[in-house]
C-alpha cells in the first residue's frame, strides 16, 4: 500500500492524506482542516472505492459557487497520485 499526501488549494481543509493499495482502491482518507463531520462522511463513503470511480463522482464539485471543494480537492490529489504511483 502506498501513502500520499496532498496539499489542498482554495478550499478550507489544508490538506488531505490516503493510501493506494495495490488494486488501485482508496484506503485511510484524512483531511486536515475543513468541516470535520463532513470530511469524516466523505471520508467513510469513499473507503474501498476504486480511485476512478471516486475521481468520477467527486471532481468538479464547487463549495459556495468557488472553482474547487473538497471533495474536488480529493479527486485533484488521486489524479497526481495515479500519475505518480
């Protein structure tokens, strides 16, 4: 299993740090920052999940109208992630 770390950009949350095992699915999410019952639910939601299918279903949400989110800021650092693994 692999371990990555992502410094998030324009959201609250700081960063964001996870595993990879070796089928490509999403271990241990932990955001820094952010709103903690919310970052905890994704969190949860996305355990196990293949990192493409969670890069399907969260890049692209906006938070208040702003380019990004967290969950964006999510599927922005398991794209860097793949490409780096």
């Amino acid at each position: 299993m692999n371990h990555y770390q992502y410094r998030n950009y324009g959201t609250c949350s700081q960063a964001v740090e996870f595993d990879i095992d070796e089928n490509n699915n999403l271990h241990n999410v932990l955001f820094y920052g952010g709103c903690n019952g919310n970052l905890q639910g994704i969190s949860h939601l996305v355990e196990g999940m293949n990192c493409q299918e969670v890069i399907a279903r969260l890049e692209g949400i906006s938070c208040n109208g702003g380019p990004t989110s967290c969950p964006d800021q999510l599927a922005q650092a398991l794209k860097d992630a793949l490409k780096h693994k």
